[in-house]
C-alpha cells in the first residue's frame, strides 16, 4: 500500500474525515439516498484509490470498531423478539428460509467455481445472504410501504437473516484458528455451536423472566425511573443501558464469540414494553446521535479507506457476486412468498425488498477483512456489492409495487 501524501496529525486526519463523509452523506441524503453510501464514497476519494490522502491507522480502527457497535445496538433496538418468534410460526419460515439459504448457496458456489478458499468462499455465501434491516425500513418508510403486509413481510424475514447471520458469524470466527482439516473444523464448530446454543439458552431464560415479570405491571419500568431518579449523574439511563449492553459482549467475547453478538442480541431486550416508550426513545436518540453523528460516518468512510479498486483483477468473480446476490435473493423471496401462497407479483416484491445488504452486509465483511479471513480484492469486491444492491433496492422496489398495485387494480 502506497504511504499517503502527507503525514496529518490523527486529529486532523479525524477532522478531514469526519467533514468529507458528512458532506457527501448529506449529498446523498438529498437525493434519498442512504448517507453511508456518501460516507463510503468520502473515504475511497481520501483513501488509496484515489488522492491517497489518508490511510486506516490503528486510531481510526477503534473509533470505527465502537461504530459497529453503536450501529449493532441501533439494529437490536429496531427487532422485536415477538416478531422473530412470529417469523417462524407455521410456514412464514419456508420464506425467511428460502430467502436466506438460497442466496447462501450462491455465494458459496460462486467462490468455489473462483477458487476461493473455504473461509472466503463461506464469507461471500454469508454477505450474499444476508438483508441490512435498518436499509429495509428506511426504504420501506420512504415509500410510505412500512405497514403494508408486504412490508411486514420483508422486515420479518430481514430480522431472521440478521439473527442467523450474526450467529454463523460466531462460528465462523472460532473455525479460523484451525488448521482447516475436516476433523480440526467439525470440532471447533461443534464447540462453537455448543456455545451459541448456551448463549441463545440464556437469552431466552432472560427473555422468559422478563415477559413474566411484564405480566405483574410495570415493575422493571417504575424500578428504572426510581434508580435514574435517584442518581446524580449525566445521563444515567443511558449509562445503565451500555452497562446491561456491555454485559451480553463481555459475556460472548468470553466464550470465544464476537462482542457485536452479544451486544446486538441484548438490545433486542430492551423494549417499549419493557422500559417505557419515554425511557425506549432516550436511549434510541443519544445512541443514534453518538452513532450517526459521529462514529458511523468514521466507521463507512473507513471502509471507504480499506477499498482499493485497484485490487479488483478478477472481473469474472466481481459480476458473479453481483449477479448471484441480485438474483439469488429475488428468487429466495419469490420461491419463499408462492410457497406460502402468496401471488407471483406480491412474491416478487417480497425478493425485490430483500436485495438492499448495506449497513449488517458491511459490518460482517469489515470483521471478515480485519480477522484476514477475506483478502483485500473480496472485501473491495463485497463492498461494491453492498453499495449496489443498497442504491438500486428502492429504485427496484418501487417498481415492483406499482406493478403488483396494477395488477390489483387490474383484478378489481
């Protein structure tokens, strides 16, 4: 890698970043875009591809790992464990399903018919798969779409492919340290999944215990408001909040799992039910203000930073990705949606919903890339990926609801 032009004090490199991926975040803002997409686009301009102005430092991956984690919690707080229960109540989870194994299954024979290695080859399966839940509801919102049925749908099926993708990746990463050999694999993931399945048995026991106590009244919610109103200190829900959040990472970084599991699956605790819709809003805005206003846009430009377009020699292996993750998707969701007995053009609005990976695709491909379980050329490969599927998702999903609304209007 090229060293940059000149050598900024990191504060200063801090300052150019931050700026430039607000301002084209902003930019893409405007044109109803998401502003990660600016933001990734500020840091391929400052980075190596292009000026080569500033380089990922050490400091800068640490502001960018505490954006993964505000960015997970955001996530968390956006999924309702009733909803994911519902999700897999009789045959919706043929859909959720079929629109996540699917896409697996491609990703996976696109890397090996590449020759990738089997990390790799099982990565790109991982990031084909998956649907960026946060993307989906803003786009579903932007296209007053949120509460259709068919918008429910694909929030529903974004939920399960999050879930199951966070917890793959868990294994994943324990499989790493191995030598690869079949017998040295089988063991390391048996052991993981030994501890996911602990792992998962304690959040369901917490989530028992909650709805339990939540059948008595409002007990943990008065409990809260006493205990805030008796501390002192600034902002002492949100404290309480990051220490019950940092609890669950602690918790799965000691059993060998990455500390975003834990921290994504201990915000889906946290409910309007549970803490109050005052209290639920609090922690929603300071986190997103932390999170968007300043540790996300560091954490895409970063990614921004690690893109190197340069590294993309195998042009073979760039569309397939592209192609498999468009088409792998539509037709999970469209398979899925007929098979429930949905009409082929609601089915096909349903695929279509799925296709935007953004903000969870990313997350999971920068893990990928700082553990080098991806090379340079996947991740930047993965990252275009992520920003296609994220700026042609509405355009595309706009499209098929006005021809699934044609087609009503036709039959009525």
């Amino acid at each position: 890698m090229n060293e940059p032009l000149f050598e900024f004090p990191f504060f200063t490199n801090l300052l150019i970043l931050l700026v430039t991926a607000k301002v084209f975040g902003e930019v893409l803002e405007r044109f109803h875009k998401p502003s990660m997409i600016g933001e990734i686009i500020a840091g391929i301009i400052l980075g190596p591809s292009l000026l080569n102005l500033i380089h990922r430092t050490e400091d800068i991956k640490v502001i960018s790992e505490l954006g993964v984690f505000l960015l997970v919690i955001l996530a968390g707080l956006e999924i309702n464990i009733d909803d994911i229960l519902n999700s897999l109540r009789g045959r919706n989870i043929l859909v959720s399903f079929f629109a996540f194994f699917l896409p697996m299954l491609g990703g996976v024979l696109v890397g090996y018919w590449f020759e990738q290695n089997i990390m790799t080859t099982i990565f790109i399966g991982l990031c084909t798969a998956i649907t960026a839940l946060p993307v989906s509801i803003r786009i579903l919102m932007d296209l007053e779409k949120i509460n259709s049925e068919i918008g429910q749908r694909i929030i529903s099926v974004a939920i399960f492919d999050d879930v199951l993708a966070l917890s793959i990746l868990g294994v994943l990463l324990n499989i790493k340290d191995t030598d690869m050999s079949l017998a040295s694999v089988l063991q390391a993931s048996s052991l993981s999944l030994i501890k996911l399945v602990l792992f998962i048995t304690l959040l369901s026991l917490a989530y028992l215990f909650i709805k339990r106590i939540l059948k008595k009244g409002d007990y943990i919610q008065e409990s809260l408001d006493k205990m805030v109103s008796l501390l002192k200190g600034k902002e002492p829900l949100f404290a309480l909040f990051f220490a019950f959040v940092l609890l669950f990472a602690t918790f799965t970084e000691n059993l060998g799992l990455h500390f975003i599991i834990g921290a994504f699956f201990a915000s889906m605790l946290i409910s309007e039910t549970l803490i109050g819709k005052e209290n639920l809003k609090a922690i929603e805005n300071t986190t997103s203000n932390m999170a968007i206003g300043f540790l996300a846009p560091i954490f895409f430009a970063g990614i921004g930073l690690e893109f190197n377009v340069s590294s993309i020699q195998n042009i073979g292996l760039l569309i397939a990705v592209i192609l498999v993750s468009y088409l792998s998707k539509i037709i999970g969701g469209f398979w899925g949606g007929t098979i429930v007995g949905l009409s082929k053009r609601t089915s096909f609005t349903l695929g279509v919903g799925l296709n935007a990976r953004g903000i969870m695709e990313l997350v999971i491909a920068n893990i990928a890339y700082r553990n080098r379980l991806i090379s340079t050329e996947v991740f930047s490969i993965l990252v275009l990926m992520g920003v296609l599927t994220t700026l042609t998702t509405p355009l595309l999903l706009k499209f098929a609801f006005k021809r699934q609304e044609k087609k009503f209007h036709m039959d009525n």
